[in-house]
C-alpha cells in the first residue's frame, strides 16, 4: 500500500517522523526493520515480565518507545514510557495490571504497519565478512542500523550487537588489530550494561584506539556527567535526525 494517508489517518504522526527521518523512502525503509523486529523485542518484554525482572524489562520497554518515537506511534510510545518508568521503580504490580494494555496497542501498531507496507521485505541483507574497517553499532534500535548503513555501508563494514556482552565479544576480537575505527554505544544494554562496556575498555586503554559515542535516550544529568567521566567523543541522545548522526559518526571515526 503505502499510503501516507493511511498512517494519518490511523493517528500516526509521520510529519515529526519525516523531520528526523528526512524523506519517506527512509522512514519506510527503516519501518520495514522496525515490523521484521518488533516480535522479537515484544518476545523479550514478555520473557521479562514473566519473570519479574524490572530492570530488564525496563531496557527492552525503553527501546520499544524509542522506536515508537521515531515512527510516530505515539500512544504506545507513552504506554512504553509509563512501563519504563515504573519498572524502574521496581513497580510490578503497576506493570501486571496495565501488560494487557501494552499488548493490546503494540498489537495495534503491528496491524498498521503490516497493512501500510503489505508484503514488503528488508532491502537490506548482511555483506560476506570483508577487511574493511568497522563500525560498531551497540544498540538494538532499527533506526540507528538503518541511518548507518544508508551512510556508511560502502566505505565500512558494519557490526551489529545488542546487548553488552555482544558488544564485549566484538571489541575483544578486534583488540589485536586495527579495524574498529568508531563505536556507537548505548548505555541501557542488557545483561552487561555500557558503563560496564566502557569500564572494560578504559582498564585495557582501547578508548583511543576504538573511539567511543553514546548513543542513549537517558538524558538525565547523572548519565550525562558519569558518561564524560570516560575518554568519550561525544553523546547523541535520542531522537536525533539523519544529519546529526552522520556528523556524530564521522567526527567519532576521526576521534576529534
């Protein structure tokens, strides 16, 4: 189908998502990552709340409305956003109580997206392991992957890692040579978080060597502060435009 009108008329506010998106061939290269991702990321949300484990479920609450965010799924970005929040209070009785609602409109998006994009596949397929340097994108948002393979996949092969001990397992293979020119971090990860990432990376000195931005939607003055605590580039929070993560990318590869 897609017909913009569709999504209007389905309460989709794709005229912020065209100001970070820039175009309409993006937005809907990127939501074809976003409808071949989004069951997953719903099976971990269910994994964790079943077995009550707040912080977890906070990170994978987190990413779903910041994806949300970007594509303009605003009601279930909020929905996302008060689930985020309360499980980091550790609130699983506001959690229980309100799962069905989450559901409920998650289930709502994947019908609009499904119908505004009909059988459309990913244009996208992973390159043969080549000896280019690398980008490191640790981080489980769509968006993100999507912006830096537009930009980047001709000149850099590109990883992928979406939690930390992922990410962990990338920069120790690369620690011998000289490949990893850039990595994008998030610091909401789970199993090992990115401040454990950068705490690995300052004992063994590889931050110059593999230089560091992160990539968060926790703006909060203490994440802030402790982040620039570390040999760190730059941060790029959440939602940024195509524009802005290019030049961040770029100014991380040349470490300035």
């Amino acid at each position: 189908m897609k017909d913009i009108s569709y999504l209007k008329e389905h309460g989709v506010d794709v005229n912020s998502s065209l100001e970070l998106f820039g175009d309409i061939d993006t937005y809907n290269e990127t939501l074809i990552e976003f409808k071949n991702g989004i069951d997953g990321k719903l099976d971990q949300i269910d994994k964790f709340f079943k077995d009550q484990d707040m912080p977890n479920y906070a990170i994978y609450v987190h990413s779903l409305k910041s994806d949300c965010k970007y594509f303009g799924f605003l009601k279930l970005a909020e929905i996302a956003y008060e689930h985020e929040m309360k499980s980091k209070a550790n609130d699983y009785a506001y959690v229980k109580d309100s799962y069905d609602s989450l559901l409920e409109e998650a289930a709502n998006v994947k019908k609009i997206v499904n119908e505004y994009l009909g059988g459309t596949e990913s244009i996208y397929q992973d390159k043969e392991t080549s000896h280019k340097d690398i980008i490191l994108v640790a981080d489980d948002s769509e968006v993100i992957r999507i912006f830096v393979k537009k930009i980047f996949n001709e000149e850099y092969d590109l990883a992928f890692a979406k939690d930390g001990e992922e990410t962990l397992n990338i920069i120790k293979s690369h620690e011998n040579d000289n490949r990893l020119k850039a990595i994008l971090l998030d610091l909401n990860m789970p199993k090992v978080d990115g401040f454990a990432v950068l705490d690995y990376m300052k004992e063994n000195n590889l931050l110059s060597k593999m230089p560091v931005t992160i990539v968060s939607g926790d703006s909060s003055s203490e994440a802030i502060n402790k982040a620039f605590t570390y040999d760190i580039v730059d941060m790029l929070n959440k939602p940024f435009s195509e524009a802005k993560i290019k030049e961040v990318v770029e100014k991380t590869i040349n470490n300035e």
